[in-house]
C-alpha cells in the first residue's frame, strides 16, 4: 500500500477497502499463482543466480551428507548400487574395428591385459572393472570424479589412471597460469569457460596436505560429472533432490525400531506407599524405614526385565503414539517410491520388492530404468572411449604394435565399439519368442540381438558354424538341436543320406 492508497484508506476506509480489492484482483490476474508471496507461498524465497553461483556454498555439504548417508543408509545403497549394477555391471567387450582382423585380435589382446589392476591402475589396486564401477559410483554420490591420465615407465604400456575425488580440487587456487584465464573452483578456465587446467592438492601418506598444488593440463583429466545448465562448471551430487527424504525415512524407522523395543521389554514398577509413622500405628514405608535416598530417575531407560523402585506417591505415565508400526509398511513404500522416481527408477528396482508386480508391470518398470541407465551409460562411453583412444595411442608410440600409416589415419584405426555384458531375462520363453519374431520381421538384426547377449556377432556365427561341422563329423544332428529343424538338416547331411542309401 503506497502514501496516497494509506491517505484514502484514513479519510474513507470503504473507498480504501475498494482500491486495494481490485489492485490485488489485477495483480492476480496477471500473475502466476506459484510466483506469489501469499500465505502459503510467504516463506518461499527463491533468486535467480548462475550455477556456479547456486551450487559453490552448498556442494561441499551436500556431497558430505550423500556420504555419510552412503555410508549409514540402507536406502542410500539402494539407489547407487542399482546404477552400478546396471549402467557398468558386468563390464563391457571391445570390439576394434580397424579393417583388419589380425589387428582387431591383437588391440583385443593388449586391452584385455591392459586392463588388469597392475597395467591400468597407477596404484596398481583396482582393475578396469573396479574403477569404472568406482566411476560411476562416485558420480551419484559426490556429484563427479577426476581421472588424470598418468604416464609411467612400468606395466604393459606407458600410460596408467589416477582416480581422485573432486576434494583433490585445491579451491585455495587463485593465479591462473595464462593472464586471459581465471580460476574458479581449482580449475583454470578460458574465456569460453572451457577448462584449460587443473590444480590439484597434494596429500602426505599420512593424509597431511602440502602446501603447493600440482597443475596438470586438461587433455590430461577427464572430469566426469553431469552439466544440467549452461553455466555450471564443477559437479553437483545426483543425490541431492532426494537426500532429505532419505534420511527423514531413516529417522522415522529408528524411531518405529525405538518404540517397538521398548514394546517389546518386560518390566515392573513398584510403587511405595507413603505411611504417616505413629499417626494410626501405619507401617512406615521402606525409604523411611531403611533411611534410604529417594530414587533419582533421571538417565534411567526401560530394559528387559528391569525391577524399579518407586519413591513414594511416584507414578509411572506411559506416553504410548499410536499408528507407527501399523502405518510404517505404507509409509515406507510412499517414500520409496519418491525417492526412486527422484532418481528416475521404479519402485521395485530400489526396494526389490516384487510382491505387487506382474510380468507386464515388471517390464515396464525395466524399460523405463533402462532409459534412465542409457543417459550416465551414455556419459559413462564417451570417458571409456578417450581412455581407449589415449590406449591405442601408446600401443603405438611404444612399438607394441606397429601400424606405418597409424597416424595418417588416425580415426579409422581407433574406430571401435563397446559391448554390454547380457543381462537376465525376466521370461526367457516370452523374451525368445519375441526376439525371433523381431529377427523374422527385420525390426532387429543378428548383430542387435548378438550385442544384447553379450556376443560379438561374428564369433557367434563362427561358433555355430564350428558346433555345426563338429557334429557333421560325429554323425549328429547339431541343427536340429540349434534351429529346431533337425528331420531337414539331418536329411541334408550326407551321414543320413549315406545310412537311408545303405538300407535299401
């Protein structure tokens, strides 16, 4: 209400009362009711600032709080072992595609071995696998990891991994190396914000950081985290949208633990007496009597089958809350359901409770996680392609292969693509039929069906091929057993026509 509005509110509070009724009505008309400051919205206090600027005061609280709750929380471990399960799992094949199958076999050979924990670790404790579990691991929980690209003398070529937590980013850093850039966040950036370096703290065995940071150029780090704004440039937890609920959940149970221990404990209570002695000739009570302390109740709990005395004229109230463990089950599964859809994934995948799914509801909720694993698998290719890239490379440059116009076609011998170890099937009878009808109709290849099971699909052929002729040569029908149609093949095969020619 401005000065004039107030004037006319003192002089005739009914012409008052009209002007500010229609100022809100307008005011309401052109407005978003979830942009106003009424009563339900008064606490509700929201600005408008870049994503560095948003995230910087709270990342370091929020990637503190998703630990402790990686560490102590069961639902926690729900959702990120669900991502490491499925975006990584049981790793990936590579497949090399340089033209040459005598060049595939051999940069096949060297990655296998490479990828063992002394060859590609530069602590020499984790394999592939493990690190790329560890990857993505990391992401949901811290927000992001660095993986610096070490170059050593030892292992099966001179280039190892470094993984460190986004903690190693020396925020003390100020003084960028070129006087064009700027520091923010331990990371020297260009003026297009793309970063060019990065200074990293450097820690004592015994965990005591040094004083000067290392700075290590940026085509040798790969910072692995998810940018969901244009001007975010450091990482966020993919945990915090659902942090609180996680731990109000947690809270609710500890206190439903509480309340049905102590529900389940056996006690008495011995109430004394108070007795007036040589008023009526009354038995005095025991503290009286005995000359005893009154007893001190404070810090006491309820254990099972704890004997209490009490002073006299003391009672014992029970404060009983009602609803908790009868409404624990749905309440439970609410929160879960949050937290899992604010993660992106079904109910059933963070619970593992299948009691309310049918195969159909089952499959949907497996498509739909699928989506969700396909964006940080998605992000998660792109690293383990440049750590393959930067791989070839030193196959090279240390002569394990020797490739004459390597660099002249540099992409054509790095092309290469990465296969998913298969997972279960829900029905495998119904996901069969389903596949060959999709094969029949052309809606998927051999290739595609391959890949989904963990193959190359070159071998695969190649391995039937060989089944087929080992059979051919033992007189048995191995078609019959892999196509289904074994009175065709082994009439075809020229053991059976030999046999039905020689019973004549």
């Amino acid at each position: 209400m401005n000065w004039l509005d107030s004037v006319i509110g003192w002089i005739s509070p009914r012409a008052g009362y009209q002007r500010e009724v229609y100022r809100r009505a307008m005011e309401h008309g052109r407005s978003y009711d979830a942009a106003g400051y009424d009563r339900l919205n008064a606490g509700w206090r929201v600005f408008n600032d870049s994503a560095e600027m948003t995230d910087r005061f709270d990342r370091d609280t929020l990637r503190a709080r998703a630990r402790d709750l990686e560490r102590n929380s069961d639902i926690m471990n729900s959702v990120t072992r669900a991502y490491k399960r499925n975006v990584y799992g049981a790793g990936y094949r590579l497949r090399a595609n340089t033209g040459s199958e005598e060049l595939n076999r051999m940069i096949e050979k060297n990655w296998k071995i490479w990828c063992k924990q002394r060859n590609c670790d530069v602590t020499g404790t984790q394999c592939f696998d493990a690190l790329m579990r560890m990857v993505v691991v990391r992401k949901k929980v811290d927000g992001g990891i660095l993986l610096l690209k070490r170059y050593t003398s030892d292992g099966l070529v001179p280039f190892k991994l470094q993984a460190l937590e986004v903690d190693e980013l020396d925020m003390a850093a100020v003084s960028p190396k070129s006087k064009k850039n700027r520091v923010v966040g331990g990371i020297e950036y260009n003026q297009y914000n793309r970063p060019v370096g990065y200074f990293i703290r450097q820690y004592s065995i015994d965990g005591m950081a040094i004083n000067d940071p290392v700075y290590i150029e940026a085509k040798d780090v790969i910072f692995f985290y998810e940018k969901t704004r244009p001007t975010q440039i450091r990482e966020i937890s993919d945990m915090a949208p659902t942090i609180t609920r996680i731990r109000d959940t947690n809270e609710f149970m500890r206190a439903v633990s509480v309340k049905e221990r102590i529900l389940s404990c056996l006690a008495v209570f011995i109430k004394r007496i108070a007795s007036n002695a040589g008023i009526g000739g009354g038995r005095p009570g025991r503290a009286a009597s005995s000359g005893e302390q009154p007893e001190a109740y404070s810090g006491k709990t309820i254990t099972p089958g704890m004997i209490q005395y009490l002073n006299a004229d003391d009672s014992v109230d029970i404060v009983n809350p009602s609803g908790q463990a009868t409404d624990a089950t749905a309440y439970i599964k609410q929160e879960l359901r949050l937290v899992g859809s604010g993660q992106g994934l079904s109910y059933e995948t963070v619970s593992r409770d299948m009691s309310e799914s049918n195969y159909s509801s089952a499959r949907q909720g497996m498509i739909e996680d699928e989506l969700t694993y396909a964006e940080d698998r998605d992000m998660l290719l792109h690293i383990m392609d440049e750590i393959y890239e930067t791989f070839v490379i030193s196959l090279v440059l240390s002569g394990k292969i020797i490739i004459k116009d390597f660099w002249e076609k540099k992409e054509d011998y790095l092309d290469h693509s990465w296969i998913q170890a298969p997972k279960k099937w829900i029905d495998p009878l119904k996901e069969a039929n389903a596949n060959k009808t999709a094969l029949n109709t052309g809606q998927k290849t051999w290739a595609d069906l391959a890949a989904e099971n963990g193959k190359d699909w070159k071998e695969q052929i190649d391995e039937i091929a060989e089944i087929l002729n080992y059979g051919k040569s033992k007189g048995i029908d191995m078609g019959g057993v892999i196509f289904g149609k074994g009175r065709q093949a082994y009439a075809d095969n020229g053991t059976g026509k030999e046999k039905a020619g020689g019973s004549k």
